[in-house]
C-alpha cells in the first residue's frame, strides 16, 4: 500500500502537543478561498514553480509536489524523531490536504505508530464518511479539527462544500471521548461577523465535553504568490489579515465560553 504525501516536517511544535513530525497527505475534497497550502489540493503529483533564493539573487525551477510512499518510508522518517517526541510528550501528526481522503493508508499509519508507542493526531477538516472516522478512532489520541463557517450556505460558497457531514463527524468524535483541539480560522469579512462568531460559540458550548481541549484561532495571512506558483487562481487579492487587537479580542470572547483559546497553533 502507498499513499501520496506532498511533505514531512521534522520538529513541529504547532500540530499537538510536544515535538512532533507532521505528515502531509496530499489531496482534499475542500477548496477553500484562503487554503494556504494550495499545492495539496489535487489529489495527483503536480508541477509548481519553486523560487530558492542564492545570495541576493533568485531562481526559479520546476519541482513535482507530491510523492508515493509505503508505510514504511513514512515510519522511518517518523521514527528518526522518537527520542524527542518522548522527551517532549510529542508524536506524529497527519495532516494535509485531508488525510481522511487517504483513509487506509491513514489507518495503516496509525496502527504502526501505536505500535511504537508513538502519539498520534489527525489534523482534519471533517470531511469523510463517518465510518471512515470510526475505524481511525481507537488509533488516534488527538484530532485537531477545523471549523470554518457555521452557516451551510455560506460554507459551501468558501469551500465547495456543505458543512453538515463536518459537523455530525465533530460530534462523533466529541462523543467517542477522544481529545479534540479546535481549530478555526479567522478570515476578515468571510467568517468573523458576529453572526457567525456567536453560532460558534454556541456550538463549542452545546458540543462541549471534557475532550475539547482547546480552540485555536488561525488569523488569515496572504498567500497568493503560493496560487501563482502552482497556476491556481487566488480569490482573496488584497485581503488583509486581522489586526492582534482584534485577534485578542476574539481570543476573550471564546474564553468566555470556558474553552482554553489560543492564537495561531
Ligand atoms: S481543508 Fe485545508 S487543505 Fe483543504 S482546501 Fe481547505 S484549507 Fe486547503
């Protein structure tokens, strides 16, 4: 079995808890307007255009993103790490792109981290058949799940997609007692009106049980010179990020629901 991964960092301090190695799957079922990693979308090696900067000077080369692995590849990259990963209460990360959309290499993956002892999480954006969820569930200690808008509509003009299948799996998880990190995130004049802001808030509150752990709030940051490079359009020219004062703002207002609430991560 292999699977198709477009990157694996080392050392990440911002998918889990602890020093971990995240893993990319490439491939999503979303499109979403603000997705900052434009080159994990297809579910497919693809061309893009990198720039490495020499000096004060700039070339630019074709590169292919994205590349077949066997588990065992992916587990010698992730095993390279352990040490750390047990000083640190770290593990490994799988994220995206969706991981789900690759879920049995995903479920291969988790099984062999186990295995190891090795701490797992899943970094997704909800969308996958709920059966697929339940057979990752005893091999995942964490999910760091993402939210990006409450209203059906307005979810699948920004992503592609309807929000409903995101939320009933949300709710499976929350209730199979398994950790969830929240993660939404903040795009100026497309997710953060009060509206939106409130039916949050009253979601995290009814959804609530011990497993959720924390919500993160992502602030937008410009991305559009990565959709250039792989020839993608970008929607979201000359949108600005969030200002800190609004961020800690919006940081106050979700600890008012009891949920611990950070700021990117
Ligand atoms: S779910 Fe994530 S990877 Fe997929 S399009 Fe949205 S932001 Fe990009």
């Amino acid at each position: 079995m292999k699977g198709l991964i477009f990157d694996i960092k080392r050392y990440a301090i911002h998918d889990g808890p602890g020093i971990r190695t995240t893993v990319f799957f490439k491939g999503c079922p979303l499109s979403c307007w603000w997705c900052h990693n434009p080159e994990s979308r297809s579910p497919k090696p693809e061309k893009a255009i990198k720039t490495v900067r020499i000096g004060n000077t700039e070339f630019r080369r074709e590169e292919t993103v994205g590349r077949y692995y066997s588990v065992q590849e992916v587990m010698a990259a992730i095993l390279r790490d352990q040490v750390f990963m047990e000083q640190s209460g770290g593990g490994a990360t799988f994220s995206g792109g969706e991981p789900m959309m690759q879920a049995p290499f995903l479920l291969a993956l988790l099984k062999a981290c186990k295995t190891e002892g090795i701490h797992t999480a899943v970094d997704t954006s909800g969308i996958a058949a709920r059966a697929a969820f339940r057979r990752i569930l005893p091999f995942t200690d964490l999910f760091l799940f993402d939210l990006k808008h409450l209203d059906d509509q307005k979810h699948r003009e920004y992503t592609a997609a309807s929000n409903r299948l995101i939320l009933e799996n949300l709710r499976l998880i929350a209730e199979s007692g398994v950790d969830i990190w929240l993660r939404v995130p903040v795009i100026p004049g497309y997710n953060d009106d009060e509206r939106n802001l409130e039916r949050l808030r009253l979601f995290i509150k009814d959804n609530q049980r011990s497993n959720v752990r924390r919500l993160s709030l992502l602030p937008y940051h410009p991305v559009e010179t990565k959709y250039g490079r792989c020839n993608q359009e970008f929607k979201l020219t000359d949108l600005e990020p969030p200002s800190r004062e609004r961020m800690l703002a919006l940081q106050k207002a979700f600890e008012s629901t009891g949920i611990k609430t950070t700021i990117g991560g």
